[in-house]
C-alpha cells in the first residue's frame, strides 16, 4: 500500500491562511492596547480573565492559573503576586491543604476586568463577520478535500 502525496497547497490557500492570521494578530493588538489603557499588562489581563472564566469556579489555585496561561508556576506566583499588590486578585490559603493556595478577582479586578471584557465583546462582534467567512472557506475546502 503506497501513501498518498500531501496536495500541494495552492497560492489562494496561503492567502487565506494569511488572512486569517492577519485578522488574528489584528485581534490581538487590540487586545493588548485594550488592556494597556486600562493599567493592566496583556499578561495581567489575561490571568485576571483566565481566574474570572475558570469553568465552574470562582477561584482558582496558582497551579491552575499556570496552566491556563502556560507559564511556569513561579512564573504564575511572581504575576500573583504584581496582581495583588494592586488589588486586583486576593489570596487565600487553603482550608483542607495550607499547601495551596487559591486565587479570586477582588471588587476592583472585577470591575476592570467587565470593562475589558465589554470592549472585548464589541470588538468580536465588530470582527465576526470576517472570521466567519474565512472559516467557512476553510471549512469548505477540507469537506472539497474530503470528497476527492
């Protein structure tokens, strides 16, 4: 049985594929800017998000939190660490391990993380229809592949 050769990818391909990382990192710029006008680094905003959006918690362990952001956990203590002593994320130890500690959004990291996260939503909605479009293209294209 011989293996089959990739399809070579075609010039209208790499362009959407350029396209769609263009929209992506365009994405991302603003996010960043967003969150540099608010006072907060991306790295800030992005784990007071990744706490605030832990599914099915309201507060998580340092451990969790380095995992979500794919850092190292020290990584994850030292950025804690910035965020607390602004007010923006609280410590707790834990009851049953004093081994862990937990980590929640304080009133003040709540309140810059809805606004954040309200601009955020305008822009996706704003950028929606772009995203869509290439993701059909794409989608289309792997179904054409398929049926080959």
């Amino acid at each position: 049985m011989t293996e089959k050769a990739p399809t070579p990818v075609t010039k209208a391909e790499f362009e959407m594929l350029a396209t769609f990382r263009y929209e992506l990192r365009r994405f991302l710029h603003f996010s960043e800017e967003a969150a540099r006008e608010a006072g907060l680094t991306p790295g800030q905003h992005q784990a007071l998000l990744a706490v605030k959006g832990f599914p099915d918690k309201d507060r998580i362990t340092i451990g969790e939190l380095a995992e979500r952001l794919q850092v190292a956990h020290h990584s994850a203590v030292g950025l804690v660490d910035r965020l607390a002593a602004h007010d923006l994320l609280a410590r707790e130890i834990g009851a049953e391990d004093r081994r862990q500690v937990y980590v929640s959004l304080t009133p003040h990291g709540n309140k810059i993380l809805q606004a954040l996260t309200a601009a955020h939503k305008r822009e996706i909605q704003r950028v929606a229809p772009r995203f869509r479009a290439l993701l059909r293209v794409l989608e289309r294209d792997r179904k054409a592949g398929k049926n080959q």
